[in-house]
C-alpha cells in the first residue's frame, strides 16, 4: 500500500511540476513542499513530501535536515548527483533512489547534467512541530 502512496505522490508531483518548470529561478533550483500529513498512528510524527527541481547545471548548497528526520528520496527526472557523509558521490537515474539518516550531512545535491533538467521527490518522516527542513552549511 505504501509504494501505490508514493506513486500516487511521485505522479501528483510530475503534475504539480509541469505546471511550475516555467518558473524556475535563476539559481537553478526550486524547493516545494507538495505534502505534509500527520502520521495518525505516530504520535508527534509528520510526512512531508519535498519536490527539487534543478534547472541543467543546477545544485543545492550543502547542508544537513532536522535530527528528527529521515528521508526517502526518488529521482522523477533526469540525473541527481549525491554524496551523503563520507560516502562516495554517486549518480542517481530516473527511478532510482537514496536515504538520508537522522544527523546524515549531504554534501553534495546537484543535477548531474548541463543540457536537462532532473527533479525529485524528498519523502521526510520528521517531528511534526518542525518547520525548517534544510539548514545549509555557513
């Protein structure tokens, strides 16, 4: 049932997207909370879906989320570049996907092409009374 949900918001997200690919700033990245529900069976616990839209070339700064939060992260379009902690960087295609760990630094957030643009859909299970979800590196 779970993965029927995350279609569902991955196809609600593509919409949702088309319609705002036009207005993309000129830093190349655009942020948009697309859902946010409170986990009924969860005491304190929310879902928030996150889509990021990277124009070509575009990049997020690096930066870490709330410690409470643990994230579910699908590439809709195109190719996400990412390194989470110590690990590698490594490219994620359409359909593929990653996880952030409470406390997790991700260093690097980038589309990994010049001429395409890439988006995905951040899924976040975090603590319902938290309101900043990227605090980005000084």
């Amino acid at each position: 049932m779970f993965n029927k949900f995350l279609c569902g918001v991955a196809l609600a997200a593509l919409s949702v997207s088309a319609s705002l690919a036009d207005s993309l700033p000129a830093d190349k990245s655009k942020v948009t909370l697309v859902f946010d529900h409170v986990l009924p069976n969860v005491p304190g616990k929310s879902m928030k879906g996150v889509l990021v839209e990277y124009q070509p070339g575009g990049s997020s700064p690096a930066h870490t989320h709330p410690k409470s939060s643990f994230i579910y992260a699908t590439v809709l379009e195109g190719e996400i570049r990412s390194k989470v902690n110590d690990g590698p960087e490594k490219v994620y295609r359409a359909g593929e996907n990653f996880t952030e760990l409470p406390g997790d630094h991700h260093g690097v957030s980038a589309n990994n092409s010049k001429t395409r643009p890439a988006r995905l859909l951040a899924v976040f299970v975090l603590d319902t009374d938290e309101k900043n979800l990227v605090t980005d590196d000084k």
